[in-house]
C-alpha cells in the first residue's frame, strides 16, 4: 500500500485501579502491521497479567507465522487460573495489515468498527470453532481514508448506570464515530475524542477497564525540521528556502535557527515566557512556521519521550496530551511518515565543551539519536548538514 497505516490508542482504567485490565501490543514493520488488543477477566492486578499475557502470546505466535488454533489452545493453556471463578479468560482481537490486506481475529470481544470513507461498512465474518471458543475472522482490503476501531466492553458500557442507564451501546458508538471521522482525519485525535467522551460518560470515574484503538489509513505526511544555522553565513537564505518550499509541516528548533527564519521571510519571532513544563523552554512563534522550539533542551526531552514511547509499545496516547514544546514535536514527528531534517553544523559556545573533539557537538548527536528513534518506527528519514 502507497499510502501510510496511521495507528493510536488509549485507555482508563477502572476507578480506583492502579493497573489496567486492558492491554495492547503493537508490531509494526516496512509493510506490516498487527495491533492485538486483550481485556482480561475482572479488574487490576489479575486482569493486567491476564490481559498483558494474553496480548505477548497472540502476537508473537501470529508474528511467528503460528497457525491460529496453535495459538488458541496456547493461550488458554497458559493463563492462569481465577480462584473465584475457576476460569482462565481473557478475550481478544487482532488486526493484521500486510499491504493492502487485512485480516481481523475477534474472540469475545465487541465487534470492531469498519468505515469505508466515513461510512459504517458490515465485515463479513465466518464462525471458527477451536476447542470450546468460537472465534471470528474476517479478511479485506483496505483504502485510502479507511479506518478501523477495536474497542473494549468499557466503550461500550461507558455511563452505564449513571448518564446513560444501558451504557453506550455499539450502535451508539458506530453513530459517534461516524460524526468524529467527519471532523477528524489523524487517528490520534479520533482516539482522544473517543476515549475523552468514555471518561465524560463514566463521569471521570470509568466503570470499567476502557480502550481503543484506531486504525487508520491516510495520505503519507511529511515533516521538515531546520535545526541549528548553517556553517557559512551566506547559505542562511538557502536553507531557508529550502525549508519554505517543502511539502508538508515545518519546524525550527533553536534560538539562532528561528532569528535566520524570521530575517529571510521578513516576519517577526514572537517569543513567550509561558512555561507549561519547567524544564522546558516555551516555544516561540513565525508566521508560516508550525512549531519553533529552543533547541538541544526541546531536542533532548523529545528524545527522551520517543524512547518511552518506543519501549512502552507505543504507549497510551492520553499520555501525551500536554502542550509543551518538546510533546508537541514528539507529536509532529510521530504524525509524520517522512521527515527531512535540515541540521547545520554552526557550533554554538554554550552547547561546546572545549574538550570534546568537534564530531561531538552535542546538538548533532542529539539529532542522530532523534533519527535513530524516528527508523526504529519505520519513518523515512532524510538528513542534509549545512
């Protein structure tokens, strides 16, 4: 497929529950995707390990190329089993994407939403009996401005006995979604809006463990990042040029780096002293220009939140919901499937330890880390040095 499988999700845990019941895995390669989603029996402790086993063995076993009974009867000879009840359960759905085929796994769970061009599709399922479980699957090709959303029984019982008396119903989500994916075309913001009407519903106090996620395909999004001014001073109106003329959203991280942007396009740098995160430098304002951030503090947090990103499976989205510099281009560069950085090699004295050969210059590294991070999620990456 041509164009880009955008992917996000999120969670609630149940009120009062430290863990949540619900898990997801993630795996994603060139041309491949599987997202698995788990709900295990009960809430907290009990259902995360049900729930977190659950999603490590479907996913690995199906990414192993096991066959689906094989997996089946692995998972429901591996769970452990609740005292209380004498079972061991946990439900779930996986959706694999291999180019533009898809191929849906759903046990016990609620159905997953299909919508071709915003517009509620029926999958067609066929029944598999493995041992006592009835498993459906389902197989189809994806489009662009397809998406999919796998939901937990938490969406669906959102506001049960509070707001709403029989909860939310499927059918009222499958409306919802439809009236969202009018407005919003980025899989995260579809997930937010969702996850964020769940806890409106549960009245901040969710009822049950409750996650989404949304699939997504869109057209690919390009990104350039102006890091840093340029070695020769006659190259400034180049790189900025440079940038001006590239597809997609642009960025420009650094305080030498924003005042050459604001001196080639004539437009005024408009700083603030609005911190959100105390260790972060606000970021200023270009007309033109989507995000200006200071730059090798801003570079570095942001490299820290893609590692946790990165080694949480592509964590919880509603975790990265604040709005300081370094999340918002955690944001940018995560939305983007193709990011050129423009880096120039000016040293700056205050990022320069006297002792370090030259090829150490912090901000460089930074950046070479950053493009490190940016492939590990399968994003084209061009660099160009000024």
């Amino acid at each position: 497929m041509s164009h880009y499988i955008d992917i996000a999700h999120a969670s609630l845990n149940k009120y009062g529950e430290e863990l949540c019941g619900d898990s997801v895995q993630i795996i994603r390669k060139k041309d491949y995707l599987m997202a698995v989603m788990a709900d295990g029996l009960g809430s907290g402790v009990k259902a995360n390990i049900l729930s977190t086993l659950t999603t490590r063995i479907v996913s690995k076993m199906l990414d192993m190329g096991s066959e689906l009974s094989d997996v089946v009867d692995t998972v429901a000879h591996t769970l452990p089993i609740c005292k209380e009840r004498n079972i061991a359960y946990s439900t779930f759905t996986v959706v694999s994407i291999n180019a533009d085929n898809v191929h849906v796994v759903e046990y016990d769970n609620p159905s997953i939403f299909y919508f071709k061009n915003g517009v509620y599709k029926k999958i067609d399922r066929k029944c598999v009996e493995i041992g006592d479980k009835k498993i459906y699957e389902s197989s189809f090709k994806l489009d662009l401005n397809d998406a999919l959303i796998i939901v937990s029984d938490g969406v669906i019982h959102a506001g049960v006995g509070g707001i709403l008396n029989l909860g939310w119903q499927w059918e009222n989500v499958q409306q919802y979604l439809e009236k969202t994916l009018e407005v919003y075309n980025d899989a995260y913001d579809i997930c937010y809006q969702l996850i964020t009407t769940c806890n409106n519903l549960y009245k901040n106090k969710p009822g049950d463990d409750t996650t989404a996620i949304v699939i997504k395909v869109n057209e690919s999004k390009k990104v350039t990042v102006m890091v840093g001014p340029p070695i020769l001073k006659n190259m400034d109106e180049w790189v900025v040029r440079k940038l001006m003329k590239n597809e997609g959203l642009k960025v420009v991280c650094g305080g030498t780096a924003a005042k050459i942007v604001g001196r080639v396009l004539n437009k005024k740098v408009i700083t603030t002293t609005d911190y959100i995160d105390p260790d972060i430098p606000p970021p200023a304002f270009i007309d033109g220009i989507d995000l200006v951030t200071e730059g090798v503090l801003t570079l570095r947090k942001t490299v820290e939140i893609f590692k946790e990103y990165i080694e949480n499976s592509n964590s919880n989205i509603l975790r990265y919901s604040k709005k300081d510099a370094a999340t918002r281009l955690f944001k940018i560069l995560n939305y983007a499937t193709d990011v050129n950085f423009l880096v120039g090699q000016a040293v700056n004295s205050a990022h320069q330890n006297p002792d370090f050969p030259a090829d150490l210059r912090i901000k460089v590294k930074i950046v070479e880390e950053l493009i490190n991070l940016l492939e590990k999620l399968n994003k084209n990456v061009e660099v160009n040095y000024f």
